[in-house]
C-alpha cells in the first residue's frame, strides 16, 4: 500500500513537472527559413552592410584609355609678387591649408612707400592744376585770356586728374593688403582656398616684383584638391564613341580596389599633332584628397548607352553554379533584419560597376551591395 502511494506521488511530480516546461518550448525564439539570413543592427553597422534599390541604369560597352590626374584651372592660384623687396616672414609653410585673404608671406618693399608718395604727388599736382584751370576759365568767360592758355590748362587738369586716379588705384592694391600697416611691408596673401602645394622663397631671399617690369618667378602655388580634372587621350578612330556626358570610371594604382566615378564634361576641337589623339576631361569628386595631380589613371568611358534593369556588381555572390543576390526584406519578428537568398541571372560579360539583371529581381527591391560575401558566409 505504501509503495503504491510514492509511485503514484513520482508521476504526479513528472506530469507536473513536463506541464511546467510546455511554456519554455513555445517561448523559443524563430527562426529564419532555410533561405533567408537574420541579422542584428550592429552586426550590420560592424559589418559594412550597405543596400542599394533595384533600378533602371545607363548601360553599354567601355572605351578603356590612360590619362593623368590635373588641378583644375579655376582650383589652382599662381602667386606672385606684384612688389619688388626683401622676405621677412614666411606665413604658410608647405601642406599648410589657406582660405582666401590668408597670409602667406612679408615682403618689405619700396614700392609701397613709393606708392603713398605718389599718391601725395598726384593729389598735390591735381589741386594746383584744378585752381590753374578755374582761374583760366575765369579769365576766358571775361574776355580776359587766350582761348589757347584756357585750353593748355584744361587739358593739364584733366591729366592731373587721370594721374591721381592712377596713382590711387595703385597705392589701393599695395596697402589693401597690409591690414596692420606696419611701414613698407607688402603682405603676399592667398587669392583662393586651397593647400600650399609648392612654395620657392625664404626668409631673406629678395623678390622681384611685377609691377617692376622684370622677370618675375611664381612664390607659391595654391591648390584645391576637393575636385580635380583627369585628362585622358583617344584615338581618332574611337572619336564618335567618346560623347559628353558619358559616365567615366577611373582607376589608379594607389588604390585598386576604390573606382572613382565622373561624367566626360570636355572633348577637346583639335588632335594633337604628334600622338594623333584628342584629349578628353571629366571632372572627379575628390573631398577625401586621394587623388593628387600627376597621378596615372586607367580612365574607362562609357559608350553606346542604353538604360536596363541593373545592380552592382558587387551585389552579386557565386556560391556553387548559381548567382545570388540578398534582398532586404526589412525587419524580423525579434528586431534583426531578413534578408532573402535569391538566385539570378545577369550579365556579366558587361563591363563596368553595374550588371544588367536578366532574370529573378523586379525594379524597387533592395539587394545588398556591399557585405554580401559576409552573408553567404553566415549561412554555413
């Protein structure tokens, strides 16, 4: 009797005990299907995750070329002295960022005197000449003078007055740029914002100015780099091919793996007589300064355009004999993001970034452009 009571008291406990544990079993968290990946918000941000949409874009054969990274010509300054003297303080050694009115160098100079004194001269000369005339005019009215010595002294008023604006005008652009007026010091400032990517002069070294009329040599070279200019050659044979507004994808050795994009905004009218070859711009967005002038390019110009369903080529993964692509399915239940394996077919014998999508996406969907071969990993 007793012995039935603990057996019955033992499988009490065990139903019990497994009613307890149905709850756990249906609180367990989903899981993705077998062809979705799962991902939370900061393994994407640790990961480089990035989307882009699934869209129409101007597809076509390339026109691969060489050419070389320039300054353009309205981010590049040529400074020079317009005052012949002696450097006395250097403001912006070499790599050194300037804005526009920023000092660059002292030149104490003679000129800059001469100037204030010529000014007195031209004022003094303009006032005695200006009496002369009114008196002459005077004279003339009353029948008192000659019309010649009216007419002398009129024509040496209006000189005296054009000798004054000059000499103004002269001591305006020396002494606008000695703020602190401080003597006969010029100060040589930048006239635009940019680096200082090559500088000749040094403290002591004398200059020879301008407005002296000699040979004159440029001081420093101001350049912006945010946005530069890389000039390619074409053959006449490949002339038609080459339009404006072509998209363009340069290329340089420094860094294989980032292609920097621009359109052709220049063809130019005439080939050049020695290498039988036009030359061809496009004007490259470059606010991280990576690219520096007199670089070599490989520079590939879109050509025979037309608009197709495409996506980046690196949204593309191989694994086994199908193309995939993972496309952005927004959230899942639990807060991480789901993204789809779906296989594909495209085009890759197009070059280029972008690949055009024969088969499997539909225009507006999100697929993975870059950190797509991290998600093919985390499905194993």
């Amino acid at each position: 009797m007793r012995f039935r009571f603990i057996t019955t008291a033992i499988v009490s406990l065990v139903a019990i005990s497994a009613c307890h544990r149905e709850p756990a079993v249906q609180a367990a968290k989903p899981s993705p299907p077998a062809n979705e990946v799962w991902v939370t918000p900061k393994q994407i941000a640790e990961s480089g995750i990035a989307t882009t949409e699934v869209g129409a874009q101007a597809l076509g054969n390339t026109l691969t070329t060489t050419g070389r990274i320039t300054f353009s010509d309205t981010r590049v300054a040529h400074v020079f002295s317009p005052v012949t003297g002696r450097v006395t303080q250097l403001s912006a050694p070499l790599g050194q960022t300037v804005h526009r009115g920023d000092p660059l160098a002292s030149i104490e100079s003679p000129d800059v005197g001469s100037a204030v004194s010529d000014l007195e001269k031209a004022e003094a000369d303009l006032a005695a000449s200006e009496r002369d005339y009114q008196r002459e005019k005077e004279l003339y009215e009353a029948h008192a003078a000659a019309q010649r010595d009216y007419e002398a002294a009129e024509a040496t008023y209006k000189k005296s007055k054009a000798e004054r604006g000059r000499a103004a005008e002269k001591s305006r652009l020396l002494l606008a740029s000695n703020r602190s007026g401080e003597g006969q010091v010029y100060v040589l400032r930048s006239p635009i914002d940019g680096q200082v990517v090559g500088r000749t002069i040094n403290p002591g070294m004398e200059v020879q100015g301008q407005y002296s009329g000699g040979n004159t040599s440029e001081l420093f070279t101001i350049g912006n780099l945010d946005q530069v200019w890389v000039l390619a050659d074409i053959f006449e044979v490949d002339l038609p091919r080459a339009k404006i507004g072509a998209p363009v994808t340069i290329g340089v050795i420094s860094y294989p793996n980032h292609p920097f994009t621009g359109k052709v905004d220049w063809i130019s009218g005439a080939l050049d007589p020695t290498t039988r070859a036009a030359k061809v711009r496009c004007t490259i967005d470059n606010r991280d300064h990576l690219l520096r002038p007199e670089m070599f390019a490989t520079v590939s110009i879109a050509t025979d355009l037309r608009q197709e369903l495409a996506i980046p080529r690196t949204a593309v993964v191989r694994l086994g004999d199908d193309m995939v692509v993972f496309v952005d399915h927004g959230n899942a239940p639990d807060g991480q993001r789901r993204f789809e394996r779906r296989v594909v077919s495209v085009d890759e014998t197009q070059a280029g970034s972008y690949v055009p999508v024969l088969r499997g996406l539909a225009p507006g969907e999100r697929v993975v452009s870059s950190g797509a071969i991290i998600l093919s990993g985390s499905e194993t």
